[in-house]
C-alpha cells in the first residue's frame, strides 16, 4: 500500500513538472525559443506617404499627398475622406512609375483618410485648423457695367461640365495655397500659406464686382490704363478691405470672335491686385477631381493659344502656364518682383505649375507619351521670393 501511495506520489510530481516545462515554453519570450518576434517581421507597408506624418495639422483645406507604392501595377490611386460629406471626399489620381500625388479637401477638425490602389491600403489621419491670421487673400470676378458673367470658351474647346466662375476661381485659390505651402514645406520652413475668405458652409468666397464702364469704354483703354482703372475701382468699391490684397478675373462681355478675349488682355499686379484677363479662363478646373485631368491633358489646342501656353501645343500647357500666370500676378499683390531663378513663380517658372501636382508630364507633341521630370524642376517660390514672403504679414504657418 505504501509502495502504491509513494508510485502515485512520483507520478503526481513528474506530471507537475512536466506542465511547468509547457507553460514556460508559452511564457518565455519567443528569443529564448529561437524563434523570429514580430518585431524582426513587421507588417509589411504597401503604400507610403511621403510628404505628411500621421496626425499632421495644417491651416487651409486642400492637402496634396505625395507618395508611392510597392509592387503594383495599379494605375490609379484613391482617396477618401471618411470624415466629410462633401461630394469632394474622394479624389483620384494617376500612379506613374509607382509614384504619385493626389489631392484631397479636408473639413475642418479631424480627417480620417484612406489611400488605396487596388486591395491595397493605409489610413492616414490629418487636421484642419482653419488660420486665424486676420490678413487675406480676396478672390474677385470683375465684369464690365453689364453684368454679363458668362466664360468664353472656343467652340473647339469641349468640357463635360458647365463653365462656372466661382468654381474655377474657388479651386485656383485653393491650388495656390497649396502650392505656396508645399513650396515653404519643402524648403523645410512648415507648410506656410496666405489665407482665404470662408462663408458658413466652409466654401471659398468669390466676389463678383460690376464695373463702371461698359466692355468697349474699357478696350479704349491701354493695358495700364485698364489696370489702373479697374484697381480703383475694386479698392474703392464694397469689396474694398485693408486686411485684404486681391486677386481679380476681368471678364468683359465684347467677345469679338470664336476666340473672343483676346483684345481685352490685361495680365499685371501691383499695389495691393493681381490682375489677369479671362481669355484662358475656360482652361482652368473647377472640381478637386478634375484637377488631376486638366494638368494631364495632351490634346491639342487653337493656335491662337500657343503664346499663353508657352508653345505648347497641349491643354495640360495651357492651364498650367494660365493657372501659373495667377499665382505670378498675386506675388506681385504681395509686393514681390521678378526674379531670374528659372523655376520661380515671379519668373516664367510659373509655366511648370503642372508638375507641383503631377508626377508626369505629357509631351506636346505626338507621340504624346508621358514622362517624368525631376522634382527639383518644379514651379516653386525661390529663395528670393521665399525670404520676402516669410515678413510678409500675409503668409502663416
């Protein structure tokens, strides 16, 4: 009996000790099994951001996510931001050599976004706060005394939607305070822009101001005497603010031809405007999701648009050198001059606006294949330029 009890006894013991041994082979960390951690085999990142960090914050409401992604052969990149109810939420872009840039519009506060290419994806959370700088940038479309604010647009000159000017005045501004804050970004000085005018839905606000002359009385007109003119009249007028420099479209309603426009040119800034004329008005985007499709365009355009396009002979050309001839006139509402740098906005750098949204660019001529340019060979504000606008009381961070 005792010989029993003593059997079952060892027994008892050599069971116990056999259990602490499995148990500490669960509980030890997995180095002492010779085993890899997760740590040694992270999860794999198949698209990356490049130019944002989680959680980043910025003050106006139109980000441009530059990235890439790993072994795909996907051709466009999605965005969605999960945090707006706006028909703006999501934004898609072309993916070239595994790169590209995407825009998305933010609301105000917390933005969750999710980029995609295919069944690959990443969540990026970004933030809104919208700027308090008391100093800003007024949008104005100016028209002669009757009122007519319809856009010319060439007859060889297809869109699918509708000309509207607040729009296509909307998303310049907002394009240019992009750009402006990728511009201060990459020279590693924070994502410093100008501010916009914002109603209660959280829309850029355009000015539409009627003239005192009628469209022929302001064509009697030379260039500078235009100017001058149409500059009194916005500063003195009800859209007239000292918080305020000002960025003005003049449309006038003489078109003259199929190619109307052409004879009211006034491309020029100065004081406290930029000012340009609304012949290649028709070029500009009026959607964040056009964007991408106006700056890629290889189709060819009128001849008699060749000049405003840099002579290149490409829509892309045209609202790229159109869109970049605004940016240039604002800098000089912003007291800037005209520099050397060939790749400044104050010079004819402005024609390369295109590439501070895009990763390729498309010839001008056929074969129209796409291909790449180096980043540094980007519209940009230069170093000039940079060191006036970082005094300038207009441009924050």
């Amino acid at each position: 009996m005792k010989q029993s009890f003593r059997f079952f006894h060892i027994l008892y013991r050599v069971v116990s000790a056999l259990c602490a041994a499995t148990a500490l082979i669960f509980i030890l960390p997995s180095e002492g099994r010779g085993e890899e951690s997760e740590a040694d085999n992270p999860v794999k990142e198949d698209i990356f951001i490049d130019n944002y960090a989680p959680d980043e914050s910025q003050s106006y409401p139109l980000a441009l996510l530059q990235g890439h992604v790993d072994e795909t052969t996907e051709s466009v990149v999605v965005v969605e931001n999960l945090s707006s109810a706006r028909n703006s939420r999501i934004s898609r872009s072309p993916i070239f050599s595994k790169r590209f840039k995407v825009l998305v519009e933010l609301v105000p506060g917390e933005n969750r976004l999710t980029v995609s290419a295919g069944n690959k994806r990443k969540d990026l959370r970004l933030f809104y706060r919208k700027s308090s700088n008391p100093y800003f940038i007024r949008l104005i479309y100016f028209v002669d005394s009757s009122g007519e604010t319809g856009i010319k647009t060439p007859s060889d000159w297809k869109s699918a939607e509708p000309q509207d000017y607040a729009s296509k005045l909307r998303i310049a501004g907002m394009l240019w305070q992009t750009a402006t804050a990728e511009s201060f970004n990459a020279s590693r000085l924070g994502r410093r822009t100008f501010s916009l005018e914002f109603d209660s839905n959280d829309n850029v606000v355009v000015w539409i101001q009627r003239g005192q002359k009628t469209a022929d009385e302001y064509l009697a007109l030379s260039e500078q005497e235009r100017f001058q003119q149409i500059y009194q009249e916005i500063i003195s007028g009800n859209a007239g603010s000292v918080f305020a420099r000002y960025f003005v479209i003049v449309s006038l309603s003489n078109t003259g031809s199929d190619h109307g426009g052409l004879c009211e040119r006034v491309a020029l800034g100065g004081g406290r405007v930029g000012m340009l004329d609304a012949s290649t008005f028709f070029s500009w985007p009026q959607t964040i999701e056009s964007v991408a499709g106006f700056l890629t365009d290889p189709s060819p355009i009128p001849e008699v648009y060749l000049h405003d396009s840099a002579y290149r002979n490409a829509r892309w050309a045209l609202t790229s050198s159109s869109l970049g001839a605004g940016l240039h006139e604002l800098g000089h509402a912003l007291e800037l001059d005209h520099v050397a740098d060939p790749n400044d906005f104050m010079s004819r750098g402005f024609d390369k606006f295109n590439r501070i949204f895009t990763v390729c660019e498309p010839g001008d001529s056929p074969p129209q294949k796409n291909a790449e340019f180096s980043q540094n060979d980007c519209a940009r504000w230069g170093r000039i330029t940079t060191a006036k606008l970082l005094h300038s009381p207009w441009i924050k961070k």
